[in-house]
C-alpha cells in the first residue's frame, strides 16, 4: 500500500500492453493510452478505511470522477466494465478497490474490486507523480470567427469559497455552452464581480467526492458538473491548490 500514500498522484503503466490507465474525454470511459504525458493519465488517490479495512479509491486528475466497476449498459448481459463514476454516498462499493501484489514478483499489482472480488485489473507498474505548486496552464482559447469543434450546453453547480475555503453557501446554477475551461472561468468571473486571473477552480465529482484543479476543457457531454471558485492565493484556495501534480511532457 505504500504505493499508494493518499492525495498523491500516480500513473498505472499496464505491463501487458504498455500502454497508461485513461480517463477519456466523454467523462465517463477509461481506456489505455500510449499518452504518458496527458492529464488524463493521472489518477489521485483517496484513501478509504472502513470496518478495519483499507481500500484506495482513484479519482481522476482530469475531471475528478472516480474509478468504478459497474455493469456496462450497452450489453445485453450485463458484463461488467471499468468506468469513471461520481462518489455519492460515504461507502460506495462500485469505486473501492484493495490493491495486491501482481504475483509476478517484479514489483507489480493488481487492482481488485471489492463488490465484484472476480473482477480484477492485473499486472500494473505503478509510477508516483511528483508534486507541484502550481496547475499547469490552462489551454489556449479557440480564437474568434473559428467554429467550436463540438456545441454543447450543460448545467453549471457552482458556489465560491471563501478565504478559509469553506463553501456550506448555496449552490447557484447557470448554462454553459462549450466546454472550453476558459470560458468557464470568464462566466464565472462575470458572475462573481471577480477577476479572471484571480479565481481557481475545482471540479467536485458528487457529494463525497475530492477537490480537483479543473485546467483543462470540460468531457465531452453536456452533464451537469459541480465547481468550487476559489481565490486564487486565499488560505482557503489550498484544499484546491495541494492536489496539483507534475504532467511533465516526457
């Protein structure tokens, strides 16, 4: 488990097709990836005890959503697959997971679901992500006159922090169309009276779920997304802040 210390930030190289653990675009499917240096390809740990048991659970660097085994609903038979799943309620066995020496004996693991304890993700390098003090930078607008290559609406949840990050406040709703993050923060910044290189925002993926720094474009879909605004330097802003990691572009 030493593997796994909770809030770092890890990459999963699978040692039988060499290629990373991936959170897609739609926000929802996980996939493998060649892409090691790619936000998607980061997963922060969430360390969970329950009943004397420690399980890990991985949440996504990109969108915060975390990793789930659950019946894929496209199939007749119901055959299980991996997907990236809001954390909702305090004991949600779809996203908990006990980790286990791969049996190889080079230092491998493998990733066991503990609902579906058949259901198993072997022969896994695990590869620690060194810390940052800060985000990456956010990803270059879509110039003016050039069509956005995909039009979406969605719901936006947001509430702003205050300067002891603390965000018991109501929630507000507004539309977005697009999914570019820099709109997002323009919005937001419009909103709130605020300025837009002044505010940090995270993504919360359900009730239960951690803060992630949101620095790249929103899934591809139009699902509602809860957003905490921070003040970018505030106190508050570290329970943001201390979940950026190093995406060295290797």
């Amino acid at each position: 488990m030493e593997l796994f210390p909770d809030r770092a930030h890890v990459r999963l190289l699978s040692r039988v097709h060499g290629t990373y653990l991936h959170a897609n675009e739609d926000g929802w499917s996980v996939s493998l990836s060649p892409h090691r240096a790619s936000l998607n390809t980061a997963w922060a740990v969430h360390r969970l005890e329950h009943v004397g048991v420690s399980y890990v659970l991985l949440h996504s660097a990109a969108y915060g959503r975390y990793l789930a085994v659950l019946p894929h609903p496209s199939l007749e038979d119901q055959q299980l697959g991996v997907f990236q799943r809001v954390y909702d309620t305090p004991i949600q066995g779809d996203i908990m997971w006990e980790i286990f020496p791969a049996g190889d004996g080079n230092g491998g693991v493998e990733l066991r679901h503990t609902v579906h304890p058949y259901f198993g993700l072997p022969h896994w390098t695990v590869e620690a992500i060194p810390p940052r003090p800060l985000p990456p930078n956010l990803p270059e607008e879509i110039p003016n006159g050039v069509e956005h290559p995909v039009v979406l609406r969605r719901i936006i949840r947001y509430v702003r922090a205050n300067n002891f990050g603390i965000f018991n406040l109501p929630w507000r709703t507004f539309r977005l169309n697009g999914r570019s993050v820099v709109d997002l923060v323009g919005a937001l910044g419009v909103i709130l009276g605020a300025n837009f290189n002044n505010i940090t925002l995270c993504v919360r993926a359900g009730f239960h779920g951690r803060l992630t720094p949101l620095v790249i474009d929103l899934p591809i879909s139009e699902e509602p997304m809860d957003i905490v605004v921070f003040v970018t330097g505030a106190p508050g802003s570290l329970r943001c802040s201390e979940t950026f990691c190093s995406f060295v572009y290797v």
